[in-house]
C-alpha cells in the first residue's frame, strides 16, 4: 500500500492508496479507527484489480495535520472553551528524567492559558515489555493562572485542584 500527504485546505492529510482499476473506491472509516490505512489494508488488496483504492485518514491521525486534534478544553458553565496547543514545562534531573513532583509551568499557543501547577501526588504506572511500553503519570495537585474564555472572559484560579497526564505508549 503506498502512503501520500494530501493537501486539502492548505493542510497535510494522509492517504492509503493501492490498486489501479479504472474505478476509484473511497473507503471513509469511522470514528474509532485510529489507522484506517492499516485496519483496511487487506479489503483494499481484494479490490486492488477492479479499483483504485484511497483510504484517508482523519485530520489529526497518524502522520496528517494534527493541530485541531488537540484535548486541550476548558470547561466552564456548561460549555467547552477550545484551545491550541497547551505546553507543559516540566522540570528535569541531570539524565533528563522528568521531575513529576516539582512546580510545572503551563501556557497555550494562543495566549488563553498560564498557569503554575503544584503536584501533591504522581499515581504511576510503567510496564515496558520492549515491542509493548508504557510509561504513565497521572499527577494530581493545586493549579493556579489565568484562563480567557471564547467570548473574551477573564478566569481566574487559585489553588484549583487539578489532573494531569502523562503517558507515553510503544504498541
């Protein structure tokens, strides 16, 4: 199956292709594939000899335009404010290990979010199993900063008891 980055909107979507029938077969996946090229492969190689197979996937999967694919919500009053991407500064040791434990600094791309986070408490969990690895951190603690709603509003918070992950996966 041959991979390719497509501009659609002046952003990079990619496409699973295969096959080269003079009919071309559209296969749009669901919500829950997050690799439609791959959880589709084998019905593409059926089709390849009486279609031209394309199998995108979605903004914000596998190596297409992620930037709107974010989580980063606030939620006030009954509605969700969206934001662009929320750096974590997360102090580290001598070896680059992380010090989940110490004050982190947290502001988004856009300017609508600074905050300071106090961890009180870091529930891990690693298992690494060298194909399979995974590394979390669920770090509870006090946040405080400043966070600008859609329409303009100013919060702010004060020792705010928040959560926070941490998970880096190898499957």
């Amino acid at each position: 199956m041959d991979e390719q980055m497509v501009a659609v909107g002046g952003r990079a979507l990619q496409v699973s292709s295969v096959g080269s029938g003079p009919v071309t077969l559209v296969i749009l996946s669901g919500s829950n594939i997050l690799f439609p090229g791959l959880e589709y492969a084998p019905l593409a190689d059926a089709l390849r000899e009486w279609y031209s197979v394309l199998i995108p996937s979605k903004f914000g999967y596998g190596f297409s335009d992620r930037s709107s694919a974010t989580e980063n919500v606030i939620f006030y009053d009954g509605r969700a404010h969206k934001l662009q991407e929320v750096v974590f500064m997360i102090g580290q040791d001598d070896k680059g290990n992380f010090n989940y434990m110490d004050p982190w600094t947290i502001s988004s791309s856009d300017g609508r979010f600074e905050g300071i986070f106090e961890p009180i408490l870091d529930r891990k969990a690693k298992i690494d199993m060298k194909v399979i690895a995974s590394d979390q951190h669920q770090v509870f603690g006090h946040l405080t900063g400043t966070a600008v709603l859609d329409d303009g509003t100013e919060l702010k918070m004060r020792d705010v008891i928040a959560a926070i992950e941490v998970v880096h996966n190898r499957y």
